[in-house]
C-alpha cells in the first residue's frame, strides 16, 4: 500500500522506522515546521524529519491544512492510508477523507482512559497499574475513533514517563504493522470506545512541578516518575530550585513537618503529608544531577525544610 505519515517527536520515530521497513511504501512524511531549539534557539528538524530525510523520503510541512494548497497536495499522493502518530495537528475532515482506507492513529494509552496530549504522564501520577497503546481510527473528535487494536503493559514502581515511552513507543510500531496488513486484507475489527469510561489526559503545566510535601510519599513518588524527564519534579533548598529526578517511598513514617530533611541514614530523607521519601537524584541550577548522598556530602541538609 501507499502511506502517508504524519508525526513530529520522538515517540513516533519506531512507527515510521517500521513501516520503511515494511513492504508498502512510505510515498510522503509530514511533519510540524522546524521550530527554534536548544540555547541558540536554532531552527531545528523533528526527529521524524530527521529520519525521513535520512531515507529519501519527501517531507512536508504545513503550519496547518487550512490552505486548500496543502489539502490538494496530499490528495495528489493518492495514498492508500494515512498513519498519525503525535503529529501536534487536529487534522480536519477535509484531510481524513483524503486516503482510501481512511487514517489510522497510534496513542499512548489504553483508551478511552487517557485521550489527549500527555497519557503517559497522566497515567502514572495517577497511580494507575497498566497502561499501553490503542491503534484507533482518526475522526474529528479528539482521540474517539473507533479500537483497532490494544496491547498493556504494566507500569512498574520504579518506571518513569520517559522508560514508559521508550517501550510503548516500540509497541505502538508493532501493532501498527500488524493492524496495516489487516487493513490490508479487510481483517481488521473496530470496536466503538465506551464514553463512560473516558478520561481526558490534560497537557503538562511547569507549575505542576512543583512538589508539595503536604501530600503523601506515594503521591509524590508517581508526581517525581512522572514528570521525568519533563517539566521535571522541583522544590526549593535554602532559596535555589532542587530539580529531584528520581525518589523512592521509604517503609518509615516520621513526626516531622512536611518538608523536613532527615539525614540519620546518611540518605536525603523528607518528611510528607504521609510516609518518607527519599531522594534519589537531584540537580541544582547549573549543575549536573547528583546521587542523594553526594548531595549530603557538599551541602548541610540535616533539618532544612524543603519548599519554603
């Protein structure tokens, strides 16, 4: 079959890698524009670019498809299918009637749990005990098309947002291939989402970084996995932001105020709302990330009150 492919960050690139891998042919990518990056803010390609340049494959990007230029372009392809994965565009209907076989979508959730830009995130600072992806039909409604496919992983005490990704970003690409080959033969089964179940993943905010020590150990444990490796989870030490990248509830409880530092175990332990934390890796501004211990070593700790 002719595919088109539309995605932008990392987490598309094992989908597009599979599919220049399959028998059918990749005719078009697009892709949002380069957008300024890094400390020069330099005009830099999408990981999905940079992939698809590297295997000759044309690349297009619209800031969006309300030029009716853009629209007729891709309907020039004659595509048989098109396959999104976190494009960063709502593609409007006129787009989605363009393939033959319609568009197809890979998200990073078990859906209907979790529409929207972050289910990953979501996912695990809701302490939720699976997660994984759902190939779906594209409608004009927000990630509410109709289940092609499905497949779980569990989410383990120690994953964070970014192990997460890694790993449903490559089962996404296997279920998406084989999904393509059941479109492909008119095999595939579609079953409608249960709009009582849905739960909406909300695009992450910088303040939601902050940690709040009022809340319990478990509470922050998932709000420290879940937010690394971006905003990435942060409170304050003697007036400078602490970035904490890693943590773990302790089986210890504490009489301390919320925000106390424990050093009796020579280990960066906090009080919390409920239970101990202990901080595993942290940053600093301008320096690298430390183990807790190290942290100790060249900083007076015992008794600080963090957040304030």
């Amino acid at each position: 079959m002719k595919i088109v492919f539309a995605g932008t960050p990392d987490f598309a690139v094992p989908t597009l890698q599979a599919l220049i891998d399959s028998p059918h042919q990749v005719c078009a990518v697009y892709t949002q524009p380069d957008r300024p990056a890094g400390r020069g803010r330099k005009l830099t390609a999408s990981p999905v670019k940079e992939l698809a340049v590297a295997a000759n494959i044309p690349v297009y990007q619209p800031e969006n498809f309300k030029q009716a230029g853009d629209v007729a372009q891709l309907a020039a392809l004659n595509a048989d299918l098109m396959v999104v994965v976190a494009y960063g565009l709502i593609l409007p209907q006129a787009v989605l009637d363009i393939p033959r076989l319609g568009c197809i979508n890979v998200h990073g959730s078990l859906l209907p749990r979790w529409r929207g830009a972050a289910p990953i995130h979501r996912a695990l600072m809701a302490g939720d005990a699976k997660t994984g992806t759902t190939i779906m039909k594209v409608v004009k409604k927000l990630d509410a098309g109709d289940m092609l496919y499905k497949c779980e992983c569990p989410i383990g005490a120690a994953d964070t947002s970014s192990s997460l990704h890694d790993q449903l970003a490559v089962m996404g690409a296997e279920g998406l291939i084989a999904v393509v080959s059941q479109i492909e033969q008119g095999t595939v089964v579609a079953e409608p989402q249960d709009e009582t179940l849905v739960t909406y993943a909300h695009k992450l905010e910088k303040n939601e970084a902050v940690l709040d020590w009022r809340k319990s150990a478990a509470e922050l444990d998932r709000q420290v996995r879940g937010l690394n490796a971006w905003p990435v989870a942060q409170t304050v030490f003697k007036g400078e932001v602490l970035r904490v990248w890693r943590a773990e509830v302790l089986d210890k409880t504490s009489d301390l105020p919320p925000g106390t530092i424990n050093c009796a175990d020579h280990a960066l332990d906090v009080a919390t709302g409920n239970g101990m934390l202990r901080l595993l890796e942290v940053q600093l501004p301008g320096g690298k990330r430390i183990a807790g211990k190290d942290f100790l070593n060249a900083h007076q700790a015992d008794g600080s009150v963090l957040g304030l």
